[in-house]
C-alpha cells in the first residue's frame, strides 16, 4: 500500500504542476468500501484517519469494530432518509446530500444527538439516470432552502463525472462544478471545497480545482 501512496502523491503533485496548484490544497479521501477492517488500520498507519463509506450500515459495523481507533467515516454514496439516524450517530461527514427531505431528517436526528455536521452538496454533472445529485441551477434555492436547518454546515460541492474516457467530457463535468461553487461563493456562502475526482479521474479532477480525490482501488489495490 505504501507504494501505491507514493505512485498517487507523485500523480498530485505532477498534476498540481501542471494547474500552478499547491500540492498541499488536495486532500486525499481513501475510499474504504468493500475493503477489510486489515486493509483500513493498514491505511491508517500511513497516516490516514477520514475514509469514505457509500453505505450507512457499512459505516455503522466500521464503528462497532473500530471505535477504539479514532477513526472518521465520510458518507460518500446515496443517503436514504430512513438512515438518517444511523448517519446522525456515526458519521463524520456528509458529501451527497442532494434533497431537502434528506436535509429535514438528518437535521432532526442531529438535534437529538447534540451535533452539527459538516456537508457537501451533490451537484450532477453527469448526464447518466444512474447519478445522484441537484441540477446546478438548482444549487443556489437549495442552499437558500438549507438555511432553517441549523444542524448543517454546507462547506463545498461533490461531483461524479461521466464514467467515460473521454477526456473532455469529463473536464466538462468537473469545470461545471467548479464554476458552481464559484456561484455559491459569489453568493455570499462560505463553501471552499471542490470533492471530485476518483482513481481513474482524479489527475483530470485537479486540473480543474478539485480540493479533495476519492481514491479506493488505486490506493487499496483491486477490489
């Protein structure tokens, strides 16, 4: 794994060059699911202590075998809203909240449990049915919307690309989210982080602003 780590943060760092970034302005996000309880305290020995987790139950079973760890659990897939509770308990983070039926739940059960969490709204940029997340015209009514619940804190955007490999299909998708954080920004919100870009994508995801990759398999190897 070590390896693999050093192969990615050569791949930021040359990407990072190649957009006059910093290096240091992209957070790496393992991307744990569907790999062991081994494979994350192995990861979290090279430093790591946020993983991603698509699943509120995977998250829930990661804290009942590693509580004692220190560990933080990143929701990054669809969120049902009859999971709200379980999200409110163990997450850390939210990076897919797309609804404002979702944002009423979590903001209930976060008021019972005393916590505030930060999110990242999901903007689609994709034009595949199967990808979640707000049109970006309707980013701007929805933060407005956003505002009675107390409980969450918006602090940037998420996005997926299309799963192509067509360069300039997915540079489209992840320039639109850029530009919709800007709007956000330009709107008086205090939203700085950009996550997109995952194994396959995340070189392209930095040349376009991101501040945050979503790597799994090229850290953890196949799944």
């Amino acid at each position: 794994m070590l390896q693999r780590l050093k192969s990615i943060q050569t791949r930021i760092t040359a990407a990072c060059e190649r957009s006059q970034r910093d290096p240091a302005q992209v957070v790496l996000l393992p991307v744990s699911k569907t790999f062991n309880d081994e494979a994350v305290l192995q990861a979290k020995g090279l430093g790591f202590v946020r993983f991603g987790e698509n699943r509120a139950a995977d998250i829930q079973a990661r804290v009942k075998a590693l509580g004692d760890e220190g560990l933080q659990w990143v929701m990054i897939g669809y969120v049902q809203s009859n999971k709200a509770k379980e999200i409110a308990r163990y997450a850390a983070e939210v990076q897919s909240l797309d609804r404002i039926s979702l944002a009423e739940a979590l903001d209930r059960r976060l008021q019972i449990e005393g916590r505030q969490l930060n999110v990242l709204i999901q903007i689609k940029t994709a034009a595949e049915s199967a990808k979640s997340g707000l049109e970006p015209a309707e980013l701007l009514p929805f933060l407005s919307a956003l505002k009675p619940y107390h409980s969450l804190r918006p602090v940037g955007l998420m996005t997926m690309a299309t799963q192509t490999t067509d360069e300039t299909e997915i540079r489209r998708c992840f320039s639109l989210a850029r530009r919709s954080l800007v709007s956000a920004q330009d709107a008086g919100m205090d939203m700085h982080r950009l996550s997109m870009g995952m194994s396959n994508d995340f070189e392209l995801a930095i040349e376009e602003g991101s501040t945050e990759i979503r790597v799994g398999s090229a850290l953890f190897g196949s799944r």
